[in-house]
C-alpha cells in the first residue's frame, strides 16, 4: 500500500494561484525521485471545533485558508531516499520566487497506509 505523507499548511487566501503554480511547478521533481501521487486540496468546508480543527492547528489566520495535501510513495525507502535529491535539485531553487505560505506553521509528518479502498 505505499507509504504517504501527510502535510496541513495555512496559505493566505490572495496567495492561492500562487501555491497552485508553486505546487505544479514542484510536482515534476518529486515524481523524478519517485512520488506515484501528489494531490493539492483548497479548504472547503472547514468547520470550527470546540477544542480543536484544522485552522486552530496551523494557527491558521482570518485572512488564510489551509492547505490539506499529501504524497503517495512506492515504500518509505523511496521517501526517504528522495528527501536529500529533492532539497539539492537545482529546480527547487528559486530565490525569485517567495515561497506563498508561512512554512514554521505546517504540520506534516510520514504515514503507513492501514486501510485503503483503492485496488492495486
């Protein structure tokens, strides 16, 4: 079932174009190191919790929307192999262009499928 990682990150609401292009300009470097999938989802419906939502957790402010995104990989090795190679790839280097969310406040980690309806 792979292996997926998982990131929430708070993007203000007139960068989304923006984190877009970023997003599909970045895609192509992780699929050259491996990544089967890479999906980008704009909140939609975001409702506020009592002790806690997706806002709340990325300190999210009124003028920003989150970010729900993950990476689908073949196997935590390849992940972990591609950190290195993506990070040094000289198209990850784009001192142009500024990165279009506040990346101290993302939330992101690894994550071994346990269910999937998906057949492989």
């Amino acid at each position: 079932m792979g292996y997926v990682q998982g990131f929430v990150i708070p993007v203000p609401v007139a960068n989304r174009e923006a984190y877009r292009d970023m997003a599909a300009r970045t895609a192509p470097v992780f699929q050259d190191y491996g990544a089967e999938r890479i999906v980008e989802c704009w909140g939609d419906a975001l409702p506020d919790g009592q002790v806690t939502d997706f806002h709340k957790a990325v300190k999210a402010e009124a003028t920003e929307n989150v970010v729900f995104s993950w990476i689908v990989w073949p196997d935590k090795a390849t992940c972990d192999a591609a950190h290195d190679k993506i990070w040094s790839d000289p198209r990850m280097m784009t001192p142009d262009r500024a990165i279009p969310f506040d990346g101290k406040r993302m939330i992101y980690g690894g994550f071994v499928p346990i269910f999937d309806t998906q057949v492989v």
